[in-house]
C-alpha cells in the first residue's frame, strides 16, 4: 500500500501507527483502514440535515428534540438525533412522532434555505471532483478515481478534509462512506452517523455483507423482504450460500440482481448529472378539506413555489400534473400536457384549477400537490406571440416578485386570492 496509513479527522495529521489515538491531539478519531489508499468511491450524507440547520441557525434549539414537518396530519421530513433516542423517524406520521416526543419542537420546512444550503454543500464536493452524482438534496455519489496527484492525497484524505471544511465554514456534518462501489459506499455512510467516516474494501467485503438484513439491498421492500423469508433468505448471506440457477428459477432478473449486489459485484458508474424530470410543490392539511373555495388559495400557493423552483432551476414546463389524497389515503392524479413552456404560476394555477375543478364535488381531500413536468429550457418559456400579448410582462413581474421575497421573506408579497383567503382564516 502507497501513501499514509491513516489520518486524524480532526486535526488532519497523518498517522502511520497501527492502532490508538492521534499522536497530535489525542483524538480517538482516527481513520485506518488496509486499503486506504486505494479505494474511490464515496457516498456523502448530511446528518440530519434539516434539523441541524435550525439548530446551527437558532442555539437555543441545541440540546432540544426537534422535528421537521408539517401540522398534526403530516409526517416528519427530518428529526434531529435527540429526537431519534424517543424513536422519531423521518416519513413517520406527525401525531406518532408526537406521541412518541411531546416535548419536541415542531418547525415547518423551510425548503429556500436547505436548498441554499445544499448547493453550497454541491458546490464543495465538486471541488474535489467533478464526478459528482446528487441523490438528494443533502446526499451525492462521487468519484475521486485519478484525483490524488490534482489533492496531494489519496482519496479518504480528500474527503476527511472536505468533511472537516464542511463543519468549519457551515457548522452543518457529514458523515462519509468509501468503497470500491456505489452499493458499498451508501452502506458504509450509515454505519457511523453523525459525523462518521467508514470504510468497506474488497478483502472484507462480501464477509462483511453475510450477517447483514437482506433489506439493507437497494429495492427490496417490505413485501419483498415477506416473500424472500418464506424462502427462508433473511440475511444477505442467506443470499450468498443460494446456487445461482435457483435465485434466477425462483426471482428471475431480481434474483440475479441480488446475487451480484450479495457478492459486493455493482458496476454501475456515478453519472455527474441526473436528469430532472420534474418540480412539484405539495402540502398536508391539518383536517380534512372539500371546499373548492379553500382549496383554490392554497393551490395558488402550492403553484407560486413551482413557479419559482422552475426559474430558480432554470426550467420551463409543457407539462403539469394535479396530486390529491382523499381522506382514505387514496392517491388521485390528474395531468395536462402540451401547453406552451411556461414558468408563470398564474399560469400553473389556471390549468391545476381546471384539474381541480373536475375533481372537488364535495368529497374530502387530505392532501393537495402540483407537479411540473415535460421540462424544457428557461430560454423556451413565456415568449408569447401576436395573441398572447401579456406573457412577457407576466414574467417580469413575477421575476420582481421573487427578488421581493428572497429580501424581505416570502409573506412580502401576496396575490389578493392568498391574502383574502388568509383574511377569512384570521
């Protein structure tokens, strides 16, 4: 093996004894590992990224239980590590994370400024490499293969600098996990959270994964999980010891899937730039909602956000889609497309009202969401022609708009349909 033998993650020196705390400052966190000098592949995860940014961003809430999310009928985007003690998950409903932590505090999301945030973040990561793919918002792949002579330092160097840049310039963590493949690298970011650093290479690699849950695989659910355990196959070694002829008999494709991932075998490469698809805006009412009348402010609201993800991301929509939860759960979509790219959330608005009209008889609704798709170029949205005279002077307001909010926050500026229908809640 070439370079150091490890480094200390908080003082950054090297360390080439075997075993014990930094030499430097005593630290006990120091990363060692026999093939660190080789492996390139890593998985980057913020640590409870939503909480630990009002926590850095208000003090107070430091030693406090906190939740993102939304009233009483929504569920819990992100829960901060002192929450997780009382059993808080993110995706869990809010009043079973209520119940579970009553003293928590409950904040709504605040997506401008994760989003803010994360792109810093992005923007960090590809310092290091340009080979950077996003999962989410606060996660990404990335590939430092051939970047030790452009860092001075083998690849787990670079990224324990990077996570101590991360908590030094935005007091926000990370946690890191290095491998020889993208499946073993997202395994390894959740072995040491928060602010961990593992490491998984191929000499322990398909010993580590045997005792492993098989649900820890990519894919496999709940329902998949209930049928492999019939089978008897509930550890991914239960996987490993299975002849490959009857993985393919009994699961087909999928079985052949979880034989390769079983023997740490993905070659599937960190793509740089994943595709947007779509932009959607969606909310959870805290009771039941039937009347169009108090439906329409806040699809109005819902379609001002989209709006402003578009131009903020640079897109224009062709397409829109209609997301409606009746109060059984039952998800109802209903989509528009081939209308010219707009970025206008009047616009966005007339089509999900049309949608929305078609759809609110009377029966209840839990949920209400619109979704921009068909995506095209900003340069195509809005040009307007002989007809439709008022689409660039539309756009420039909105544009005025924006900047109004991002000064001086979001309630600056109110369409009169949002403001009266607050009126009337107030």
């Amino acid at each position: 093996m070439s370079g150091p033998g490890g480094i200390c993650r908080d003082c950054m020196t090297f360390a080439s004894a075997p075993a014990g705390r930094c030499r430097s400052c005593g630290s006990p966190r120091v990363l060692r590992h026999p093939e660190f000098a080789t492996l390139s592949i890593a998985h980057i995860d913020c640590d409870a990224f939503y909480a630990a940014i009002e926590k850095r961003d208000d003090p107070s809430l430091a030693d406090k239980p906190v939740i993102i999310g939304g009233g009483k009928r929504g569920v819990v985007s992100t829960a901060c590590y002192v929450a997780r003690t009382y059993g808080v998950k993110s995706a869990m409903p809010m009043f079973k994370a209520l119940k579970a932590c009553p003293h928590a505090v409950v904040i709504k999301p605040n997506m401008e400024k994760y989003v803010r945030e994360g792109r810093t973040i992005r923007a960090m990561m590809t310092d290091l490499t340009p080979l950077v793919q996003p999962v989410s918002i606060d996660e990404a792949f990335l590939d430092l293969s051939g970047t030790e002579r452009l860092h001075g330092a083998p690849p787990a160097v670079t990224l324990a600098r990077f996570a101590r840049r991360v908590e030094d310039e935005l007091a926000l963590s990370v946690s890191v996990g290095l491998s020889f493949n993208k499946f073993l690298a997202k395994i390894a970011s959740d072995l040491d959270k928060p602010r961990g650093f593992a490491v998984i290479g191929r000499a322990e690699a398909v010993s580590f994964l045997a005792d492993k849950p098989i649900g820890i695989i990519p894919g496999v659910g709940k329902v998949t999980q209930e049928r492999l355990a019939r089978d008897g196959v509930i550890t991914i070694g239960d996987v490993q010891r299975r002849d490959l002829a009857d993985l393919a008999r009994r699961y087909g494709d999928e079985g052949l899937r979880l034989a390769r991932l079983a023997r740490a075998e993905d070659t599937r490469r960190v793509e740089p730039e994943r595709e947007t698809k779509s932009i959607s805006a969606e909310t959870t009412f805290d009771e039941d909602i039937g009347d169009m009348e108090r439906l329409l402010p806040i699809l109005l609201r819902l379609s001002e956000k989209v709006a402003t993800r578009l131009r903020h991301a640079e897109f224009s929509a062709k397409g829109l889609t209609l997301k409606l939860k009746t109060a059984d759960f039952k998800i109802r979509t209903r989509a528009r497309s081939g209308f010219p790219p707009t970025q206008l959330s009047s616009r966005i608005y007339d089509v999900g009202r049309e949608l929305l009209a078609k759809e609110a008889t009377g029966e209840r609704f839990r949920l209400i969401g619109i979704g921009a798709s068909d995506l095209g170029t900003a340069e195509e949205a809005d040009r307007g022609d002989l007809v439709d005279t008022g689409a660039a002077r539309e756009a420039t307001m909105e544009r005025a708009i924006d900047k109004l909010r991002e000064r001086f926050g979001r309630d600056a500026v109110q369409r009169g349909l949002v403001f009266g229908a607050r009126k009337k809640e107030g």
